[in-house]
C-alpha cells in the first residue's frame, strides 16, 4: 500500500521552512537546497512540490498572507462594537508576539527582495491599504470618525502609522514593546473619533 | 610630480557608487568588486582607501547620515516658526526626490541586512527616534502642542507615522507623491497643535 500523504500539511512545512531560512539568513539565504536542508526533506522530494524556487517563495508568502486573513476574519466574527473591531484589526497586521514577528519579518524581506528583481508574484499585492481604506469608511458609517476629517488623507495615515509601528517592532523591539504599541494605535483612533 | 588628489572626493565618489550597487542590485551585490566596477577603480585602489568591505560599507552608511543631518542644519539656519520648522526638518526624512528616495533607499537596505549579519557598525543608530521626540518636546516648550496630549506617545506615533510615510513612498510611489505626504503630514502636525 502507498504512504498516505497529506500534501498541503507538506506543502505548508516546507512554506514554513523556507520562513525560517529567511529570518536566519536573509533572502539570499533562501535557495531551493537551503530550503530543502531545513525542511529535512531531499531536494528530489522538495521539487515534486514545487518545481521552481519562484514557485516556492510565491507559495511561502501566500501562507504569510492567508494567516493573517485568518486571524482578521477570526476577529471579525467576535461581532465587536465598531471601533474595538477595527483596533482589533489593525493589531493583526503588527508583529506583537513570535508567530506574528516571524511573518512580518519573512514579508518585508520578501517584499524588499522584489525591489531587486524583475520577478512577477501574482497576487501577492498585500491590498492593507485598501483595506485600511475600507476600515475608515466603516468608521464614518458607522458615526464614529470625527466629521471634519478627510476619509481619504486618513486612511493613508492610518496606513502609514500601522506600517511604520510593524518596521519598528522589528527593528526597535527593547523600545517598542506590545503595551506601548496599543497605546499608540487605540490613542491615534480615539483621536480620529467623536469624543 | 606626484598626482594630487582630494582623498575625500575620491572616497565620496566611492561611496555613491555603492549606493547604486545596493539600489540596483540589493546588498547581496555590494562587493568589494562590483563597488570597485562601477565606481570606475581598480581593486587596489579602492582598497588603498578603504582595507575591508565592511569599512566601506560603514562610510557609505555614514555619508547617507551626514547629506541628511545636512539638509536638516540648512532647514534649521532659515528661522523658520516652530511648527513650520518641524514640518520641514521631517520632510527630509521622507523620500521626496530622486536623491533623498536613493539615500532612503539605500539606508533601508542596509538596516535590514544587518538584522541578518552579527556585524557591528557603532554609531550607526540613526537616532530618529530621539531627535523626533526633541521636536516634539520643542512643539510642547513653544506652547504649540495640545495640553491633552503625551509627549511620549505622540513621538512614538510620529516616529511611526514618518517611517511609514518613507517606506510607501519608497514602495509605493504611484500613490503617495509628494503633495500626497505633505498633506498627510502638515494634517498629522495640525491635528496635534493647538487650534
């Protein structure tokens, strides 16, 4: 009888893997044969799932992605009151605990490795702007957004906030630690808010 | 007679050439070779100014730091008023032409390479966070920041927000151009001053 294999739990250990070869060493770090090595797998084995490194890295971080999509819809089931909704949100997209930092550690590399290359990944346009967008639109409906401000010029600094605390938790962790990273996310909301 | 030459010049020059080797092809290309290539110099003579790759990178890095610190003393010799003062002085941490979009460029590559390298380059912190809160400490002894607000949580946020700015202007430049950021950051400046 054949070895019953559950192909995307292999897939994802192999994703998860290649995480772990970029945290440790960097995109350049990331080749087929490293990958392979972490994973414990042999390169024959690692091809029959993915035949190229493209094919891999553009599997890998479309994990990134589809995790974080799961804790956000997680959050949005919990049918919160408006604003703690989006507070809530924003949360998933800055690295706060290990699981979190690692992902955004292997994104924003992956996303500065792209920079450099003339490589295409389909899809990989993480959309947090639109996103975020939607978020301040959902705030105005809902009658929480203070009324003299620009929905448009607001959704971009939210933009810029979330991204800009996410960089610095990585890079600046002894500084900016969990508790002081709520305090500026829900005190930036409050103040966009009706009081 | 032997040749003059301005050894300073000659170092700067090898400096901007290793900036468009880590904008063209990342950090992974910046050897001692491909720098000493593109700068038009023998490997000699490179290395008769700077002995190892690290030593060059290090004064590349730093010239990044002194154009910058630069553009900030010549804002701050104009006698501006103080809010307006702020505002210009955190438009050149932000990406706004070709040669400070090269410099940020250049400077993120860098800062990222290092979370992969156990590499030390001192006095490389380019203690942002510190002149941000300066300024806002400036904004609060002008009697121009709101009373309501933390000094401490509104550097933490502005901080982000500048970084976020930077990275999106960076990755994102279709969207966020430059009227774009000084909306968004003239907003943020209003929105923490009193009225």
């Amino acid at each position: 009888m054949p070895k019953i294999v559950d192909h995307s739990e292999r897939k994802s250990h192999i994703a998860e893997a290649t995480w772990r070869v970029i945290m440790n060493q960097g995109m350049k770090g990331a080749t087929v044969r490293n990958i392979a090595q972490e994973a414990g797998v042999s390169l024959g084995a690692l091809r029959h799932y993915f035949s190229t490194q493209h094919e891999l890295l553009a599997f890998a971080m479309n994990l990134v992605k589809d995790r974080a999509q799961a804790r956000i819809d997680t959050v949005l089931q919990l049918d919160l009151p408006p604003k703690e909704q989006v507070t809530r949100v924003l949360m998933e997209l800055i690295p706060l605990d290990d699981s979190t930092m690692a992902e955004m550690e292997v994104w924003f590399a992956f996303v500065f490795h792209l920079k450099y290359t003339d490589e295409e990944y389909d899809g990989l346009n993480d959309n947090i702007y639109l996103g975020i967008h939607k978020m301040v639109e959902f705030l105005d409906e809902q009658g929480i957004l203070k009324e003299d401000l620009d929905r448009d010029v607001e959704a971009e600094r939210l933009y810029a906030l979330v991204d800009g605390l996410a960089l610095h938790a990585m890079l600046e962790p002894e500084r900016l630690d969990k508790q002081r990273i709520i305090r500026v996310l829900t005190g930036h909301l409050d103040s966009i808010s009706k009081g």
